[in-house]
C-alpha cells in the first residue's frame, strides 16, 4: 500500500475517547462519497491513559504537561501517513500546552489545525451580525482565555461565566464524577440538562446572540434537550471536522 500521494488525516483522540469518535464520524459525515474508496484516509489515535487531563495541568494539578505524550503520538501518526493533524480536544489549545506541541513537531511535514481559531473564523464568516457568543468550556479552556482572546482579536464579545457559575455549573456538567459528561457519556444524564437549563439561561440574561460548546464532550449533548429560548448553538466538534475536509 503507497500512502506517499494519500493525503491522510491523523486524528488525537482520547481526550476524552467519545470525543475523538465524534470527530472521526463528524468528518465522515462531511466527506462527498459515492463509495468505500471516495473517502479520505482517516487515522485515529486514542491513548487516553497516556494523555494527563489537560485541565488538571493548566490548573497545576498535574506536573506532566499533555504535550509530551501528544507530540509523541503525532510522530506515529505522521509514521502512518498522516498529514494533516486534528486534536480532538479544546483545552489542548492552550497556550502553555499548544505552543509545545507546535515546538516538538516542528520537524515533521504535518498540518495542526487550530480548533478554536477554526470555529471562531466560521462564527465570523457565517453569523456576521453575531455581536455576542457564550462561552461553554472546561475551566482549563476558561483560565487560559483560548477561545475568549480569539473572539474578541475577531471583534466578537465573548460572555463569560463568572468564575463560581463556571465552576459550579458548566464545568460540572462535563467533570462531575457522578453525573457529568465525561463519567456519563451514554446516555447523558439528567443532572446534566437540568444544569444546562441554567447555562442557557444565565447567557439568556446576558444577550447572547449564540452559544458556543467550546469543549467536545459537549458535542454529545442533543442540543434539543436544552435551547428553550431558540438560541443558535455552534458545536465545535462539527464545525471543527467541516473544516478539517475542507482543508485537504
């Protein structure tokens, strides 16, 4: 098998697992085929014990910063053909953990696309009378203002939760033991959408024109179980894997 013209994606999964497989079928979902053959050649790398919660580590939590081990699984991915990289996270994106990653893969003839910046350039391209967005996002996306910084550099008002709702309720949503996102993936429970009834509120109060689900648990949601106020709701994971196609 020759991969030397095949133009594969490599996709960073494991953070968490669910994530990583949305993104490989969001992308699926997204490719023109007639046939098995008209796909893109996709590789998806899912190595949740290796990868330390990101969160965990911006918020000090965790020595090992989840860069080391994610550059190392882009060196596999690049090993298999993989040209354009996908990180199927947010919180990844920080800075402290993102420029390490661009740092220790430099050498390699990959393409790491910016999830954040992607999803906000389609917010600005698509919804331009879009003056405010909510943010929802685990505390580490939150702390190291990743998504807030990039709106605001496009001219887009970022709302964001004061620190004990964000604490309290939207990350809770996705890092509850009990109930959230992460420990609860299928079904997801009630305990989440009761807080999300809240979230939607809280930006409801605020004049968000849309709400942004700003970490790819999120994407698990079904989004119909919450936008009582007709609120337009961007998943990062679809408009990520949109652009991840449109790219090749």
């Amino acid at each position: 098998m020759n991969l030397q013209n095949d133009h594969v994606i490599g996709i960073v999964g494991g953070m968490g697992p669910h994530s990583g497989l949305e993104l490989y079928k969001e992308i699926l979902d997204n490719i023109k085929a007639d046939k098995d053959q008209d796909y893109l050649s996709i590789v998806l790398a899912s190595y949740s014990k290796h990868i330390p919660d990101r969160t965990d580590y911006l918020q000090g939590n965790c020595l090992l910063n989840p860069a080391d081990n994610i550059i190392e699984i882009i060196k596999n991915l690049h090993m298999v053909g993989a040209k354009t990289i996908a990180m199927a996270c947010n919180t990844v994106y920080s800075p402290k953990i993102y420029k390490e990653i661009l740092n220790g893969t430099s050498h390699l003839n990959v393409r790491i696309l910016n999830m954040p910046y992607e999803v906000a350039l389609y917010i600005k391209k698509n919804y331009p009378m879009v003056e405010k967005v909510g943010l929802m996002t685990t505390n580490g996306t939150y702390l190291s203002k990743v998504y807030s910084d990039i709106l605001i550099n496009m001219g887009i008002e970022p709302i964001i939760p004061d620190y004990k709702f964000q604490n309290e309720v939207v990350h809770q949503i996705i890092y509850d033991s009990d109930f959230g996102i992460k420990s609860k993936p299928r079904p997801i429970t009630n305990e989440v959408y009761n807080l999300l009834n809240k979230v939607e509120l809280y930006f409801q109060e605020k004049q968000a024109d849309l709400i942004l689900l700003g970490c790819t648990e999120l994407s698990l949601l079904d989004v119909r179980g919450f936008n009582h106020f007709g609120h337009k709701i961007i998943d990062s994971t679809k408009v990520f894997a949109k652009s991840v196609v449109t790219k090749i």
